[in-house]
C-alpha cells in the first residue's frame, strides 16, 4: 500500500539528499503546535531533527543494568529519538504510540516503543495533526512507506545464520515500519533468479536479500530474464540483508554490515539509479552489479570454499597465501580507456563530490531519479552494446596488451568490497564508468604485503606498480600457467593452503559468482539498475562502518569522524604516486605540534574556541547533536 504525502509545494526528489532535506522542519503554525502534551508532566516535542521525550515521572526509575537497579542512581527525563530512527506512529483512540529503532551498541539496534495516552479529550483532533506531523518528519517526500518486499532467503549462505539472523533482527523491524513482506527461502543455485525471472514488478517495490552478495546478483540477472527487462530493473528496487560472508552491497548503500542497521536503511531507503556492467561470454550475458576479477581477488574468493568456516578471514587468507607464493595468471588484455591518469582520475572525482555538496546546500535540483511508478516513458527491452559481445570482432578502439606476469586483475563498480577493503576509491555509482586496476605478480614480496596493509586506508592508488584506469569496456583472455617440474610441489603445497588443493582449472568471479575460465568481453551501462541507498547514518551510537555519500566517498570510518575522513581522502588524493617505502614521515616530539601546519592548525582551533561565546547550561554530550540539546532545554523551559 502506497502512502501519498499531501506537501503543498512538492521539492524536486533527490536520491542522495539526507533524510531532513526533503521535509520542511520548521511548523506553519504556531510554535506550540510542535509540542503535544500527553500527561501532566509529560510533553512529546518536534524538534529540529529528533523527537524530544520529556517525562518528569522517568526520573522514579532506576536506570537499567545499574545492579539490576539497585543503585540510587535514576533514569533521565528527556530522550531524543532522530526522526531517522522512527519506524511508525499512529493515534489509536486516544493512545499515541511510536516504535522506532533503538541502537543497541556499534553492531545493532532493536525495537522500542513509546505509549502515551492522551488525557484531554479535546484534543483529538490536534493529536492526529501532531502525529501526522512526525510520519512527514520520519519519511521525507522521497521516502516511500510500507515498502512491499519480497524477501529472499539464503539458508545456505556465509555460515548458515542467514534464517535466524532474519527472524531475531530484521524481521521485526520490519514489522515495526509496517512493510508488507512476502518470504521465500532459496533451495539451490540459481533459485532466487528464477524467482526474480517470474516476480510480478506490479506488486513488488524492492526484493531484499537475506545473503551475502550472490543473490543479489542473481536479481538482477533474474529481472534482466523478463519480458520487460529494462521496465524489470527500473521498477524494482534489490537490497541486501548482510548475512553472507561477502555483504559489499550492504556496506556501501547502507554503511554497516550489520543485518537490523541495514534493515532500517531499508525501510528509510530512496530510489536510486547504479550502473551495471553487461558481460558477454560465448552464448551467455550477466550483469554484474559489484566487480569482475581474474587472478588473486578471484582466486582468494572462489578458491577459498573449502575455508567457509574462517568466515569472512578466509578472503585476507587466500590473497596472504598468494602473495607471498607470487601467483601469476597471464592474461590478453583489451580496453577501451577512458583516463589512466590517477592525478585527472581524482581531480574529477573530486569535482563530482563538489558539486554535488553545492546542489545539496543550495537545494538546487540534483539528477533526479524516477520513482517506481514514473515508467510512461521508460523503454521496454535492454540497450544494445555499444561495443558488441565477445563474438564480435574487436573493435579498433581498444587498446590490447599481452600481460604473461599478470598478479591481480580487479574491476569495480562500487566503492568497498568488504567493510575494510577499499580498492576502488574514486568509484561513482552512475558515472558510466568502471575502475579497473592491473597489478603485475612478479613484483617484491615486500612491495606486495605494503600493498596488503593500505587497501584499508584507500591508499593502494599511491603505489606506482598499481595500474589504475578508467574504463568503458574491455575484453580479457585469460591463460592457465604452466608451472615449471621443478617448482610442481611448491604449487601444490601453495593451493592447499589457500584452500584451493583440488582445483585444477584457474577461476573468474564475477560478483563473486564463478564462471567459465574463457574469454569474455564487459561494457558499463549506465543507470540500468536501481538499489535503495540509506539516506543518512542516523542511528545514534553507531560508528564502525563505512558508507558512501551520493559520490561513493567515505563519510565514516571505524574510530573516524566524517570530517576526518573526507580530510583524509583529500589528502590522499594531493599525494604523488610514490612507493609507500619512499613516502615522507615525520616524527612528532612530546609536548608539541610535528610539523608547523598542525601547529597553525591546533592554534587556529584554538583561537576559534576562544572566539565562541560559552553558553550556560548542560553541554552536549557525546553523541548528541547541538540541534536536539537545544531542543531539549526548549522542551524543559515548555514544560
């Protein structure tokens, strides 16, 4: 059931605006018509951008896991809740009741609710307004409520928790934000796109996937099956439901691994466009969402099922293993390039973010993205390839090269591939093009482990031994190695310790799917896909994962704030393409500055906070906005 916001001046939808941006948080009315009171010491304010409870009578209890409440020590009056975190709010008779998500540490959050009960009967008529007011603050003009989902199950995937991960944390939330959910569990490989093939795209709004990254991937190609292929993917939007050992889609459209934040990204998900990448294989088209890799990655992946039970390890495993056996997988290459200068790679990066951030604070009008009813205008039948399939001669404007010592080959549309492992650092969701990076085997152990180390840190693109490029399209032959007599058994020793004793053929993945070790030819389409992007990091408490902003950039990052991230990308976007070995250090002395740019930076914070005025009353504490501390103290002067 489709909700139908009654705003009198609608704005242009924008699907990287936050979640505040789209409302408008100022009342047309009175001051007072934000604040309903809802017993006699007890008010329901909204503020700024949170629900501000204050309740006198909470000061009686005793605060919970004080020795099980033992200790005189009591509960607080005021408690905010971020309208990101509202699930649903309704007026039953005379009863106020608002569940919403409540953190529950760094890795999750549950179900909570808020009862109040309206004592002046007068106000009817005015609760309804109010509560109406909060579902408008809860779910911009862009947000869809009561999404219909269809759920997919893998039973099967990661370690096998996918079932009870679904019914102790997602399911609920769920259930909470009144979704309608249809569940399906798949029983072998190929299922969920069989499902996603014969899914009626009229009563489905987005398909949600219990799993790792390989039923995602299986949707897409599902809805491409359709009569309607183009119609399919648009209409549709797939998500993810981190429970597999690869969750990259979940960590860079909602910024955590986690299953119930992810569930609550969902339910307060926009609509938006991602490139796909079609793949043609002899008589075979895939549709690739995430990366295509031959070599290391793909081996490191594929090559490491027989070590599920190290978890997510066993990818850092497999590619430790292999580097230090300095594993080759020659290959022909051909590409069409778009830029293979790092510095010009970064500087349109940049400009991308620029502008973007421009559009975002002057509310100008970003790309919009048609929502899923908007589909008059939307073509039936997928584009043609502008480059032909791997049958096709090869066109004159590839660039092909013979690489006989090639280590990694890794293509990337998105951002992240795990939560730490940030290979493709200048990846935009719609930009038309795929990050491609070639690293050759033979290079020093040493160079390859510092390699290992910063990938985390995005700054693997410094390395001068990286070939990192933007691409259109490309083909690649791939050639199984003929290891010499001499070094036969370090081979065999080297593949049953990655986990790989038994494989005799070499490995392509694609979006972690294998797939025939031949040839095959890949072209970016821009925009055919559509996913549901988490519209801000709004559950408070929460600091561990990365996420990207409408650009792909990171806005955090465990233990980082989103302004020292983004400092820290820009740096390394300014740094030459050196080695990490002869990169500058610097030492830091005791009691002072390192260098005479953190000594200006710490004496212009300082002058700065010198220069604001100290205001009276409680400070904010950690992780509480100025806005919502304000919004408390109006709320107690209220009351």
């Amino acid at each position: 059931m489709e909700h139908t916001d009654h705003a009198p001046n609608p704005v242009p939808t924008n699907p990287f605006e936050h979640a505040d941006d789209g409302s408008d948080t100022t009342a047309a009315g009175p001051e007072a018509a934000l604040v309903l009171n809802v017993g006699r010491n007890a008010t329901l304010t909204l503020g700024t951008d949170a629900l501000i409870v204050l309740d006198e009578g909470l000061k009686h209890q005793r605060a919970p896991g004080n020795l099980c409440g033992l200790l005189p020590q009591f509960s607080k009056t005021t408690r905010a809740v971020p309208f990101y975190n509202v699930l649903w709010a309704e007026l039953d008779s005379f009863e106020v009741v608002i569940h919403y998500a409540q953190p529950t540490g760094k890795e999750g959050c549950r179900v909570e609710c808020i009862c109040y009960t309206v004592m002046d009967k007068t106000l009817h008529g005015y609760t309804k307004t109010w509560v109406d007011a909060l579902m408008d603050r809860a779910y911009p003009s862009n947000t869809k409520r009561r999404k219909r989902m269809k759920v997919l199950i893998n039973p099967f995937g990661g370690q096998g928790n996918a079932q009870r991960l679904w019914a102790r944390e997602v399911e609920p939330i769920f259930a909470a934000a009144r979704c309608e959910v249809d569940v399906e569990r798949t029983a072998y490989k190929g299922h969920a796109m069989e499902i996603a093939e014969n899914l009626d795209v009229e009563a489905v709004d987005v398909v949600a996937c219990a799993s790792g990254d390989g039923l995602p991937y299986e949707v897409f190609n599902g809805l491409a099956k359709q009569a309607e292929p183009r119609r399919a993917l648009r209409k549709v939007a797939v998500a993810q439901i981190p429970c597999g050992s690869g969750n990259a889609m979940a960590v860079n459209l909602y910024g955590t691994d986690s299953p119930s934040l992810a569930a609550v990204a969902i339910v307060k998900g926009v609509r938006t466009a991602l490139d796909l990448t079609a793949i043609t294989q002899g008589a075979n088209t895939y549709y690739s969402f995430l990366s295509q890799a031959v070599g290391i990655v793909a081996e490191s992946d594929l090559g490491t099922e027989s070590l599920r039970w190290m978890g997510g390890f066993r990818f850092k495993w497999g590619v430790l293993v292999r580097l230090l056996g300095k594993t080759i997988y020659p290959a022909e290459l051909s590409v069409v390039v778009d830029s293979d200068d790092k510095r010009a790679i970064r500087e349109t990066y940049r400009h991308a973010i620029d502008e973007h951030q421009v559009a975002t604070t002057k509310h100008l009008p970003a790309e919009a993205y048609p929502s899923s009813d908007d589909n008059a205008t939307t073509p039936s039948t997928l584009p043609s390839l502008t480059y032909g399939t791997i049958s096709d001669p090869l066109p004159p404007c590839f660039q092909t090269q013979d690489l006989p010592t090639l280590g990694n080959f890794f293509v990337g549309n998105m951002c992240l591939m795990s939560a730490d492992a940030r290979f493709f650092v200048t990846a935009l969701p719609t930009d038309g093009r795929l990050d491609m990076i070639n690293i050759d085997g033979s290079i020093p152990r040493t160079t390859a482990l510092r390699m290992l180390s910063t990938i985390e840190q995005g700054t693997l693109i410094n390395f001068p031994e990286v070939s990192y490029r933007k691409v259109l399209a490309y083909r690649i032959t791939p050639r199984m190695n003929a290891t010499p007599p001499g070094r036969r058994w370090r081979a065999r020793a080297g593949r049953w310790l990655g986990g790989a004793g038994s494989q005799r053929e070499g490995l392509i993945s694609i979006d972690g799917e294998r797939v025939p070790f031949e040839a095959y030819q890949a072209e970016v389409v821009r925009g055919l896909g559509t996913v549901l992007k988490s519209v801000r990091m709004g559950l408070k408490g929460w600091e561990g994962a990365v996420t990207w902003n409408s650009c792909g950039t990171v806005l955090k990052k465990r233990g980082r704030t989103a302004k020292a991230a983004a400092a820290a990308t820009k740096d390394d976007a300014d740094k030459p393409d050196v080695p990490v070995e002869d990169a500058p250090t610097t030492t830091k002395t005791r009691g002072r500055p390192a260098t005479k740019d953190a000594a200006n930076a710490k004496s212009a914070v300082t002058s700065e906070e010198k220069a604001s005025p100290r205001k009276r009353g409680r400070p904010p504490k950690a992780g509480e906005t100025a806005k919502s501390h304000a919004d408390q103290e109006a709320a107690k002067k209220t009351l």
